[in-house]
DNA sequence: TTCACCTATATCGCTTCGACATATATCAAA
DNA sequence: TTTGATATATGTCGAAGCGATATAGGTGAA
C-alpha cells in the first residue's frame, strides 16, 4: 500500500489539503499505524490529481500560500477500494527502544531506564491521543474496531513496562525522571 | 538508526555473513520489531568494512558463490556503542490490517473475515517464532526482555482479534478458513 | 524429472523519509 | 520590545531503504 491508497482513504473521509492530511495522520485515529512524510503527501496528491481521482480546489488565504483542498472522485473511490481489496501486507513494527535494550551492556543504567521512561511516556501519549479521538466521538464501525485494537495492544506494552519499572526498582528513592504527557487538544 | 548499526548489533553476538544477517531479522529474535532487505543489507556490510568497523573472510563452498563472513572490531564496538547511546526514535508502526478495518465499508464480509483470520495467523506466527526462541534458551538479561515485551505486545492483539470474532460469529457453522500457522523450527 | 525451495551475493528502479526552504501570523517570555 | 517558539501552508532534494530480479548450483519431494 502507497502513499496515494493512503491519500484517498482520508480523503474518503472529508476533503481536505495536504498539510491537514499530515495532520490526520500525525495526531488523528490513523496516528498510531500509518506514516507519511510531506516529501511523499504532496507528490502523491499531484499524481492523484493528474490521474483525475481527486480534484482541487485553491482556497484564498490572508498572508499563508492558498490552501490547495482536495477531495475524491468516483473514480478515485473506485481506485481506493481496489486497492483496499489487495490482500494487506504483513504489519510492520519497528522499534529503536527495543533493539537498545537488547544490548543493555553497551549503555550505562542510568541510559537505559532514561529510554524505558522515555518508553513508556510515548505510550501513554498514544493512548491518550487514541483517548481524544474516542471522545469526539460519532465513531463508525471501522474506527472502534482499530481504536479497541489500539489501546489493547499500547496498554499491554505500558503494562509490561511499568511491572518491569516496579519490579527493577521498588523504593529507591532516587531521582525522578518526570515525563510530560501532554494533553492532546 | 540505520541499517549499518543493525548489523554491527548482531555482528556483536556472533560473526556472520550477510544471507545469516537476513535469515537472522527474519526468523531470529529480532524479527518482530526491526526489518532491512538485502538491498540495503551488502551495501552497508560493504561500506563498513570500507570502514574498518568489520572484517571479512571468504568461506569456500562448493557450488555455491564463496560466503563472505563479517566479524566485528574493536572500532566497530565504539561505533555500535556510540549509535546506541543516541535517544531512540519513536516506535514505528504500519499496518495495512488496520488501515483496511478502518474502511470496511469499501469491502464485502468475506473479506473483512478473510483479513482478520490472517492477521490472526501472522500473530500466532510470530508468537511461535519467539516461543522457539525462548526454547532454544541460554537468554540475555536484554533478550529476555525484548521476549517479554514483544509477547505481551502480540497477545494483546491476538486476544482483541479472537474476542472480536467469537463475538461477531458465535456458532454460525459457514465455512471456516484454515490458517495454517507454520511450526518455526 | 520436474518443481519448489534453499544457500549465497548483488544490483537497480522506485518509493519514501527527513531535513530544509519560503513566507506570514500569533503569542509568550526575557 | 524584541526575540523565539509554534502554527499554517506548499514544496524540493539528497539519501536511505524496499522489493523484485538476476545468477547459479544444491536438495528433496511429488
């Protein structure tokens, strides 16, 4: 699946223009499974446009360059589902945090509970992003589905992190490492 | 970070050449969070010999190409050490799975059903795989770890999926699909 | 004996990332 | 009050990496 499937999938969903695209994928309900950089968004919408599966629409701004909104077309929701029916490629999970921790020997104690504290905060960020989206609610089937899977399987690392954390250090009272979860909206 | 400090990170456990390296993030116990292909795989072996952070020896086989087996150096090591002590970027995760749930819509039943008993065979899959792992023992403090995270990770996920189904379905007697989860081993 | 799969290295086109460029608005802190 | 950070908005460009393919013989099952 490319970056135009993806395109047209959010854009089935409202229109919009690439930079809110970004934005769905950076911090909507896609946030936590999808990626895309705006060095593939904005060739992809070019092409999609070219191939007649979205059009455009130049919207004026004061000051900012025109916000170019695109929506979907029949053909392109004819595209869309086509490639919906490819059968899904494996997931794909890539993780720094844990290949550092397989090689705990290289780093001194303090880096490698500075990382699982790292850790664990960019998981309650993503939960409490996916927390927000449920929250504004009028969710379609589809999007319960993929938020329950969400929280099921961040809670589960969060989980395991923080019986790990309880069972490495139980009262040493040293110094804290605050993380700062911020609130998103 | 990059394929380069990938390879020198499983360099350090044992020398190997680059079709071990492969074999290694495809079914070792790193597959389930990093990946790299062949394409950027010999490149990198080949840039860091040119660096002399490995060295290479050609292993004689008959009939096939000679096998070229990287060991890591002692500048290797501080260059592993170095890459690691880098902050980890943030968990990577994609999933055309989900993206496809979240448009169900666009698809027939049989689909969706078809998708979701996939997925649960890739889970059951890699469960397996790291359950290998576990069995073949002799386990890092890091490796142990990583096992642990992983497994809570995948359970979670397998367990939503299977809560899912048993509820959409409770004894509908239609045609069921076979996964044939492929012993690791 | 055919066919699929395994060992083994390597390249190549294409996609995508990540950083930067450009331009203006707003709001908080020094 | 000026500086700096953050937000809106589009876009490019070099580098990294993926996925498919080429090559070539070995192994084992149908």
């Amino acid at each position: 699946m490319n970056v135009r499937t993806l395109c047209l999938g959010i854009l089935s969903f409202q229109e919009a223009s690439g930079y809110e695209i970004k934005k769905e994928i950076e911090e909507g309900q896609f946030s936590h499974f999808i990626d895309a950089s705006y060095g593939s968004i904005y060739p992809a919408l070019n092409q999609l446009h070219a191939e007649a599966l979205v059009t455009v629409r130049a919207e004026e701004q004061s000051g900012r360059p025109d916000k170019k909104v695109y929506a979907i077309t029949e053909a392109g929701r004819k595209a869309l589902s086509e490639g919906l029916s490819q059968v899904a490629a494996k997931d794909k999970f890539k993780s720094e945090f844990l290949f550092a921790m397989l090689f705990q020997e290289f780093l001194t104690e303090d880096q490698v509970g500075l990382a699982v504290e790292k850790q664990m905060g960019d998981l309650k960020q993503k939960l409490a992003r996916m927390e927000s989206c449920r929250v504004h609610g009028a969710l379609s089937r589809g999007s319960n589905f993929i938020m329950g899977y969400g929280e099921a399987v961040l809670s589960a690392g969060l989980k395991f992190l923080e019986q790990h954390v309880s069972q490495k250090r139980p009262n040493k009272g040293e110094a804290t490492v605050s993380i700062k979860v911020e609130a998103v909206e």
